[in-house]
C-alpha cells in the first residue's frame, strides 16, 4: 500500500466511524463526507504541482476504490 493508499484508509475509517476530520482547510463531516473529501482533494490537485497532483491522485483513487456500497 502506497503513501496515498495508506492516507485514503484512513479518510475512510474516519468518515465511517462517524468522526470529523479536516481535509486540508475543509472540515468534512456528516452523512456526505465521503464525497465532501473527494471533491476538495480534486479541487486541491488541479490547483497543485505535478508531483502533488500525483499524491493527490492516488488518494482520490484510493477513495474511490475503497467504497463500499
């Protein structure tokens, strides 16, 4: 599991287990949290360089992956 992968996971226990938590500078929070975290990662990669465009990438992928309904 690669760095993004790892920090995907663990957006996703937080979000499941109910628990708010910041990404970047937005709080992501409630029953839309997962999608929340998902837009302000993509919002933040096309605003980044290459290579956190990348890291930023892999998280989204890791995100999408790991839903679960």
């Amino acid at each position: 599991m690669d760095a993004g992968e790892q920090l995907a996971a663990e957006i996703l226990d937080a979000i499941r287990s109910g628990r708010d938590l910041w990404v970047f500078d937005e709080l992501i929070a409630g029953p839309e949290g997962l999608e929340r975290a998902r837009k302000v990662l993509i919002e933040k990669r096309d605003a980044s360089d290459p290579d956190e465009a990348a890291f930023l990438t892999s998280i989204i992928r890791g995100l999408e992956k790991g839903r679960r309904w």
